[in-house]
C-alpha cells in the first residue's frame, strides 16, 4: 500500500511538474512574440488585461468613480511597442443638505482615471510592456436638441522613459498626467472643452472608432 501511495504522489507531481512547465512555456513564448513586434499577440495581451481590469474588483485604494472610468477603457489602437485606449470621465456628486452638488468636474476625473490607467499599461499588463501609450478621455455634452454624445476632453501621450520619473505613489493625478504630454482645454470656470485627440503612429491601426468605444 505504501509503494502505491508513493507511486500516486510521484504520478502527482509529475503532472503538476508538466502543468507548470508548459505554463512557463506558453509565457516565455507570448513575451517572446510581444517583444518582437508581432502585433496580433500584442493586441490579444492588451485586450485580454482590460477584460480582466473591467471585472476586477476595484483597489481600496481606488475611488470608485476613478475605477469606473478604468474599467469604461477600451482598445482603440496597437503597434509594436505602442497602445492606445479611450476613457470615460463624468462629474462626481455628493449630496449636501438634500442637493446634489459637483465636487469634480469631468476633466477633474479625467486626470485620475488618465494617472490610474497609465499606471496599469506600463506596468499591469503580463507579458508585454509598451514603449509609449495613448489615453483619450471621452466625457458627455448635450447639444443644443438635447441629444448627448461624447467628446474628447484630454489626450495624453506618455513614454516610459517619462513614467520612470514619476512618484506613483506620493505624485497628485494632475502632476502624473502633466508630466507626459497631454492636450486639453478648459473655459474660463475651468470647465473641459473638447479637443482633438492626438495623431498616434501611422503604423497603430485604428481598432476601434475613438467616439464609439467611448460610449
């Protein structure tokens, strides 16, 4: 009987030696692809890490309007070393004395979820860790029929060189997404405008309409 148990547990371990190495394998083989170019396997990582982002239960140390606009992000375009997304940022309400009021505009917003996002593509994503990165804010206008439709608020484009000189950790959102290079424009209230987002790299094929994966 002792033979035979010994013969199970080495059976055992056998199957969980193989189930590992294959493992190791198959993650050696997409970070091979992924760091030489191969755009396909590029585009299913960065996919697959939103999904897993856009059902993940969020970070205490998140705000939850902050993490529902991480998990609004959607893949918009991808090129050897390159991803761009798209975002959605609105206003933050409290209620203070039976009235709702704004305590963050969508701009306000649009800074975290930029910092939070662009935190997670440079370092959250297994097996792939892009050069530079795109995020288009997209927030809600009505229009003068009272149709509602989203644009383009903030567009910020961040290389790793620039995310290694940023303090995750003690930065304010707004320094983080200043310390790239991002486009926007605000009235004189300090309210977003909208704005074109930027032109990424010829060879980042357009996966997706900006305006539509934003909705």
């Amino acid at each position: 009987m002792l033979s035979w148990a010994l013969l199970g547990l080495l059976l055992l371990f056998l199957l969980v030696a193989y189930i590992v190495t294959q493992g190791t394998r198959a993650a050696l083989a997409w970070r091979r692809a992924a760091e030489s170019g191969d755009v396909k396997v590029i585009q299913d990582i960065v996919e697959d890490a939103i999904k897993v982002w856009s059902s993940q239960r969020r970070p205490k140390e998140v705000p939850p309007e902050v993490w529902r606009g991480v998990q609004s992000m959607q893949l918009l375009g991808v090129a050897a070393g390159f991803v761009r997304v798209s975002v959605t940022a609105d206003s933050e309400y409290r209620m203070d004395a039976g009235r709702w009021v704004e305590v963050r505009n969508p701009f306000q917003e649009g800074l975290a979820v930029t910092a939070k996002s662009a935190d997670l593509l440079f370092y959250e994503m297994p097996h792939y860790r892009p050069d530079r990165i795109q995020i288009d804010v997209y927030t809600q206008y009505r229009d003068q029929q009272g149709a509602t439709h989203r644009q383009c608020i903030l567009s910020t484009a961040a290389a790793r060189d620039q995310a290694r000189l940023v303090d995750w950790d003690e930065w304010t959102a707004d320094e983080i997404v200043r310390s790239f290079d991002p486009v926007f424009r605000l009235s004189d209230t300090g309210r977003p405008l909208p704005v074109e987002p930027l032109v990424p790299p010829e060879e980042a094929g357009l996966i997706a309409e900006p305006a539509e994966a934003a909705k």
